[in-house]
C-alpha cells in the first residue's frame, strides 16, 4: 500500500492506494466523525462493492443511493436525488458521505457534500482509472449543463481518497483505456520522466499488471497533489490539468454526453493541443507522433468519430470555463513533458487545427 497526502492545511488528507484496501475498515472509520453515512453510488458499482463497503461500516447508520449510470445524468436533477435521501433519512450536520463508483458519482457526491447544510463531510473511493488518478483527487465537484461540461459546482476537498486497484477488474477495457487518457496526460504536461515510464511500459499497462498500476496511480496522483497543493482554486497553474479538455469538452458537449467517454474526448483533445503546440513551432513533428503512438498502444482515439462542423466546435469551445475575457485560454506544449497556459496563440491556426478535425 502506498499513501500520499495533499497538502492543503486544514483541509490536507490523506490518498490510500494499493491491492485489498476495501477489505479494511481502517481506512474509511478514521476519517468519520459522526455516526451516519450515505454511500452514493450507480448501478453498475452498486452489484460488484456496495455490500462491501456496507460491511466496512457496520457500526455506523448507514444509508444509500444508488443513481443512473452515465454521463448524460451528471445533472442537478440527479443530485437533488442525493439530497431527497438525505432529508429523508433526516442526516445531519455530522454526516458523511461516501462516494462509491467513477468521477461522475464523485463529482455529484462531492457536489451534493458540499451543499447539503451547507457542507458536510465526505470520502472518495474511485473504482475507475480515470477516477483515480484525477477526479477524485483535488476537490473538484460539480455537474453539467446543457450548455456547458462542469459549469455549476464548487472545490471542496474529500477527507480521504481510498484507491483499491482491485476493483479495475471489473472494468470494461473501452473504460480502462479511457482512464489511461488521464495517466498520458501527467507525463505530457509537466513529467517527462514518467512518460518515459509510460511509454516503456504501457504493453504491460494495457495489460493490468498490478504492479505498474499501482505506480502509474501514484504518480499520477503525486503529480496532481503537488499542483493542487500549489494552486487549489484554478488561479494560475492548475490550469495546467485541463491539458485537452476544452477540446475534449466542446467534443463532449457538442456529439451529446456518453456518446464519448471522457478520457476518450480527452485523447482527442490532447492531440489537438498538440497540433497546435506543432503549428506554433513548438513541438516537432516527431513528438506529435509520439504523442499519436503512446495513444494509439493505450487504444484511444486519435481522431473525432462523427458529424461536427468546426463553426460548432467553436461554440462549444466558447463556452468554457478556461475562458477569461472572450478569450480562449489553451494548455499547450513547449515540449513533451512541459506544457504551459497559452493567451497568446494564433487563432487561424486554432481554427486550421479545428478544421482538421472536424472533417
């Protein structure tokens, strides 16, 4: 078992990774003050660990909610799910919430902690790859709108991530590879040597041997708790974590949500940025293909499968919350292993690149 711990001051906590986690109660009972817990979770998690879980917490009042599974119901009409049950079972102030299931579970779970009386507490336990090495760690919650992915949320921090890689046994492959989208993703923007890792490894990844999960988590988790540490409400350099998300968010919001996983839309989006990183003549044409390569072995997609025109691309890129001022602000690449906040990008080559894609 590994364990890391972000640095927030008051508001630190602890990330637990390793095999069996969910078998010990340990991990969850000390970060619970009072005596009622709701663990939220989907249909699909709900058969393979709720129980689990629930026989973890045998000493405390437990209830649950099990949602919808899908990106389409990441909506405030499904967190209000969540806060019906709560006022039901008439949780108070001392309650903690738990999250059981991948980033959208934690991300309403987080979202509702954070509203119910106005903040209670809550525990993350991702049973995605994606989930765990990204959207569990550094108190990002929220839902989407019609308009726009995450747009209405809020940071509030969990009081412990609890990483069990076991539970990626259940996961699909077009799940697991959407996860391994995320991992690409802390080794192209500020860790070479990890990409480094990456691409020696990644047969061996693709293959889930647990040994080098295990240390493409923690390093994925180390990378984004040293920047969240730094920079937790998104006012300078954690930007640097939406590296192809406005892309891949305007694909989302434009081709409907679920029709492409995230870490998928993200793959998308990460090529892109590095197209354009080409375009302004900072990255070679070698390390796009590298880029290209390390997503393809990890079978991600590298191109846009379906109908957009590149006018509404656009829009959808427009409605952003990277967006300050009417302008688009970009994560790009100096290098691989080195990405930096772009203002200052030529727009007609944006557009060459969002054309490109969208033919």
């Amino acid at each position: 078992m590994k364990q890391l711990n972000l640095d927030l001051g008051e508001k630190s906590y602890p990330i637990y990774i390793g095999q069996g986690l969910l078998s010990q109660s340990e991990f969850l009972s000390k970060h619970i003050s009072g005596k009622q817990v709701m663990i939220v979770t989907n249909t699909t998690v709900a058969p393979l660990y709720l129980d689990k879980v629930k026989s973890l917490l045998g000493d405390y009042q437990v209830s649950t909610v099990v949602l919808p599974d899908g990106e389409q119901y990441k909506t405030l009409e499904t967190v209000n799910t969540i806060f019906s049950a709560l006022l039901e079972a008439r949780f108070d102030r001392s309650s903690t919430l738990v999250a059981l299931g991948g980033g959208v579970v934690g991300d309403m779970t987080g979202f509702a902690a954070a509203s119910y009386q106005r903040g209670v507490d809550f525990i993350q336990i991702p049973t995605t790859l994606l989930s765990q090495v990204d959207s569990s760690v550094g108190g990002k919650t929220g839902v989407n709108h019609v308009l726009g992915k995450n747009m209405i949320g809020a940071f509030y921090q969990p009081k412990c991530v609890v990483i069990d890689v076991d539970t990626l046994d259940t996961l699909e492959d077009r799940e697991y590879s959407a996860g391994m989208a995320e991992v690409i993703k802390y080794g192209l923007l500020g860790n070479a040597d990890f990409l480094n890792y990456l691409q020696n490894n990644i047969s061996g990844l693709m293959t889930r041997d647990k040994a080098l999960i295990i240390e493409a988590v923690h390093q994925s988790c180390e990378d984004k708790a040293n920047i969240v540490a730094q920079d937790e409400l998104e006012a300078g350099k954690r930007a640097l974590l939406n590296l192809g998300h406005t892309f891949g968010h305007a694909i989302e919001n434009t081709l409907g949500y679920g029709n492409y996983l995230h870490g998928e839309a993200i793959s998308v989006g990460m090529l892109m940025a590095a197209k354009l990183s080409q375009l302004e003549e900072y990255l070679s044409i070698d390390a796009v293909n590298q880029v290209q390569d390390l997503l393809e072995k990890a079978n991600l997609p590298i191109s846009i499968s379906g109908k957009i025109t590149a006018s509404d691309f656009m829009a959808a890129m427009s409605v952003d919350k990277k967006v300050i001022d009417g302008n688009i602000r970009l994560i790009l690449l100096k290098e691989l292993g080195d990405a930096f906040i772009c203002d200052d990008y030529q727009h007609q080559l944006l557009d060459q690149v969002i054309n490109d894609f969208c033919q």
